[in-house]
C-alpha cells in the first residue's frame, strides 16, 4: 500500500510504466541483454548517446534497431566504412540549375535516432564530422548552422577485438558518449532461448512482432520530467568527489572530465525516474558510473602492463570515497 502511495505521489508512473513497455517489446525478440536495454533506456531518458562494444553476434545492433523500433521517431543507420566522407554522412550543397543556386541536401544524420555501425571502421576525418552534432546537436555546412529535430540520439557500435581496417576513437570523440556498454556473452540458458527465438524466426521477422510505444513529444516530456527530479547537495559533491578521484588516482594517466561529472548527473536522475522515485540516490549513481567513466578515463602503462582493469580501478575508487547518509 505505502508502495502504491509512493508512485502515485512521484508523478512518474507514466514514465515507468513507459519503460516497462519498451522492455516488454524487445524482449519478444531479444534474450537477457538485461544490463544493455537498461542502459539505452536510462541514455534516451538522459538526453545522451552511447556507445555500445561487443564481439559480433551478441546483438548489439539488432538491440539498437529494436530500441529504434519502440519509438515512433525517424530512424536512420550509418554502416561506416573506410572510404566513408563527412558529406556522406552530414549531406552535401547540390546546384539547382533552375534556381540558379546551391541548395543544401541532408545527410542521414539528420533523423531523431541514428545508428552508426562500426563506427571504428572510418578514418579521423569522418569521425571529426560527428563532433559538433553529437555535442550542439547542429551541423554547419557552408557557413550556414542546421539544427536537428528533438529528440536526437546517436547510438553507436564497435567490435572491441578487431584492429585491422580499423581506426581508434579520439579521446574528444569518446567524450562525447554518455554510455559505454559493454555487451558481454550470453549464458547458456539465455543462448538456448536464442536458438528457441531463431528456430521461431522471431529475430528475422521482428518488425512485425515490435510495436512503437513513444513518440517525439512523449520522449521530450519524460526528459523534462527527469530534468527535474531532486538531487541533495551531498549526492552531488559525491558525484564530484568520484570524478575527481578519477584525476588523482595513481593508477589513471588521464582522468575524467567535467563533462563525465555531468553525465553522472543526468543519468543517475534517469535511472531513479526508472524505478519511480524522483530524487536520486547513492545507489543510482553506483548503477551508473562504470558505463559513464570507463570510456574516458586512461590507465597508466605500468598498471596496464600488470593487467589492472578500469572496473576495478573504478571500485576502488568507489571504495575509498565516503558515501554520504
């Protein structure tokens, strides 16, 4: 009863009962993965891309386009290649001979959820290209400023094993990720469920089993809702004193921006609107500070080469810094 009384009081029982539906839509094509759905779930609420890293076949980018499919927003998807360019990606100025005049013809970045697959795969030149779109949400081309349509989100895909016909995302460009996912393999019940799944066809014909559950406006509306969810000064000095421990630790030679500072942030208040409560805890910001950190910060060679981990540099981190009551 007090349970019941909570939710009501939040106001976020639409918002949870809007996550509750998207999860139930993938889950008619996708196996566990539980971590990942979460995760894409709590970046869309956030307002934040993310970068998802796995070996191929543990349905990175299926979850992704199943995500896409639970929205009733333009979807576009980017396969990156080594000859890829930036005006392949942003668009291009076209001369219209009856106008007499140039006219700017979009790139297929200009969609409210983009998927770039493999994004690895394409030189630094191409990859600049996504710097001001994914930070300002706008493209300038030609001198003249392009703004995308709310919401828009970029998910992204890499394969962690491979290095040939590959090129390293720049520290600037993995900044730019509220999320690192990484997608780890199935377990032998969830691989025996795949094959119940594929043996059903259900992966092949997905797009008539998924039904959109938000929409543009709706999407808009919950972000604004977790904007304003309540955060206590001393979570948020905890925030700050995890990210600057990043900076000071011995084991990390670079350290995690203000902008991870921020990520935290807004990704712990989502996760907290996902489980109905509208202030956040220490333990939201425990849910999300591997995803948030472990793509920006860099280990030193020494603690590299005797095989320490960001995870658990990471927990020590977690650790040594007290929690607040």
């Amino acid at each position: 009863m007090e349970n019941e009384i909570f939710r009501s009081n939040t106001g976020l029982s639409g918002l949870e009962n809007a996550v509750s539906r998207v999860k139930n839509e993938i889950a008619k094509v996708i196996v566990g993965q539980h971590e990942m759905i979460e995760m894409l779930i709590a970046a869309i609420l956030a307002d934040g891309h993310v970068l998802i890293e796995g070996v191929p076949g543990t349905a990175k980018t299926l979850t992704a386009k199943l995500t896409a499919r639970c929205l009733d927003v333009h979807f576009s998807r980017i396969q990156f290649t080594p000859d890829l360019m930036p005006s392949d990606l942003l668009g291009t100025s076209v001369f219209n001979p009856q106008s007499a005049s140039f006219q700017f013809r979009q790139g297929p970045v200009f969609s409210n959820m983009v998927l770039i697959d493999e994004i690895n795969r394409s030189p630094a030149k191409t990859q600049a290209a996504l710097f001001e779109v994914m930070e300002e949400k706008q493209v300038t081309m030609d001198g003249k400023t392009y703004f995308m349509s709310e919401p828009f989100m970029v998910i992204a895909t890499q394969n962690p094993i491979e290095h040939e016909g590959t090129y390293r995302l720049p520290e600037a460009q993995m900044d730019r990720f509220l999320f690192k996912i990484e997608v780890p393999y199935p377990s032998l019940n969830e691989e025996v469920n795949i094959l119940e799944f594929a043996n059903e066809g259900k992966t092949i014909h997905y797009d008539h089993v998924i039904t959109p559950v938000l929409n543009a406006n709706d999407i808009i509306s919950f972000r604004k809702q977790v904007e304003q969810l309540h955060i206590e000064q001393p979570v948020m000095e905890y925030i700050a004193k995890l990210v600057q421990a990043t900076r000071n630790d011995p084991a990390v030679y670079l350290g995690a921006s203000p902008r991870a500072s921020v990520a935290v942030l807004r990704s712990s208040k989502a996760i907290a609107a996902m489980h109905g409560r509208d202030f956040v805890t220490p333990d939201d910001v425990h849910r999300v500070l591997k995803s948030v950190l472990c793509h920006r910060i860099i280990l030193t060679p020494e603690r590299e080469m005797e095989g320490v981990t960001l995870e658990e540099v990471i927990e020590q981190i977690v650790k040594k810094t007290e929690v607040p009551r």
